[in-house]
C-alpha cells in the first residue's frame, strides 16, 4: 500500500473517532441528566442491595446509571478516540503522546474490569426469579459485588484516576 492510501484511511479513522467524541458528550450530557433526576448522590456501596434489585426490575435504566453504565459507554467509546489522539500527536509528541494513551487504556481497563453494572443486572433478574430460600445467597453476592465496584466506590477510582490523568497529558501534547 502506498503512504497516500494509508493516510486517507487514517483520515477516515480520525473522522470516525471524532464522531465517537461527539457521542461521549452526548453520554455525559445523558448522564447529568439523570443524574439530576435521580436526586441526591449517595455511595452506591450505601444502598441496600435489595433496594438496587427493586430498582433493577422498576427501572432498569436508571439503575443501570446509577451504576456506572454511562462510564463503561464513554470509556468504550474513548479508546479509539485516543488510539486517533496518539495517532495524529505521535510525531510532534511520541513519547508523551504514547503515555497519555497507555493511561487511558489502563485506565479504561481497570474501570471496565471492576464495573458490577452487568453483574448487578444480571443478579437482580436472578432474584427476582428466586424462591425465598435462594435470596439471602443472592443477596450476599450482590453486596460482595457492590462493596467491590460499583460506580463512585474504591474499586472504581484507580480508573478514573489514570483516565483523567490521560486526558490532562494529552491535552498538554496538543498545546
């Protein structure tokens, strides 16, 4: 492949990754939405588990948001927009440029990794499909859950942590 067929493939990926940032600002925009609506923050880790599972039948969507789904989706969406950042700054910046991308995608891994929003979902339907004699085990699991990584817990900081430490090198690369 010639370097101009190379390049007007980049120009694609960086076009694409640009409408992946217009959708995580769209997510946050979401995200401050119903998180308006939801009311007062409170630890995630705070609520009884049984009080998420009832709120996983009535509302999905906002437990899900409670628990960080919006997260897991910006972050999604924010690896390969810095796989582009670091493609388009690699030349002015490399080495600084490569290390804010690995702490993003380290960043973005720990998050991912430690998220109980799926895991959650999946044992409020358990639950609510259990006999009374299978709750308090589901119960448990789902507390060992929550106090592991449920959104604005300590499982989930080190993530956000190297994200946003990614962000604020990146942008000093593209000073």
């Amino acid at each position: 492949m010639n370097q101009q067929h190379i390049e007007s493939r980049w120009k694609n990926y960086y076009k694409l990754a640009g409408i992946m940032a217009l959708l995580i600002v769209l997510a946050g925009l979401v995200d401050a939405v119903t998180s308006r609506m939801m009311g007062e923050a409170v630890e995630n880790s705070t609520v009884p588990v049984t009080e998420w599972f009832a709120l996983f039948q009535a509302d999905p969507f906002a437990a899900l948001s409670a628990l960080g789904f919006i997260n897991v989706i910006t972050l999604s969406l924010g690896v390969p927009l810095y796989l582009a950042l670091y493609r388009a700054q690699r030349e002015a910046q490399p080495a600084f440029a490569l290390l804010a991308a690995i702490l993003f995608f380290l960043g973005a891994a720990i998050y991912l990794s430690s998220s109980t929003v799926f895991s959650m979902l999946a044992l409020s339907r358990q639950y609510a499909a259990a006999a009374d004699v299978e709750r308090p085990l589901l119960e448990a699991a789902g507390r060992a859950l929550l106090a592991r990584g449920a959104d604005l817990t300590p499982g989930t900081f080190p993530g956000f942590f190297f994200t946003q430490a990614a962000g604020i090198g990146m942008a000093c690369v593209m000073l």
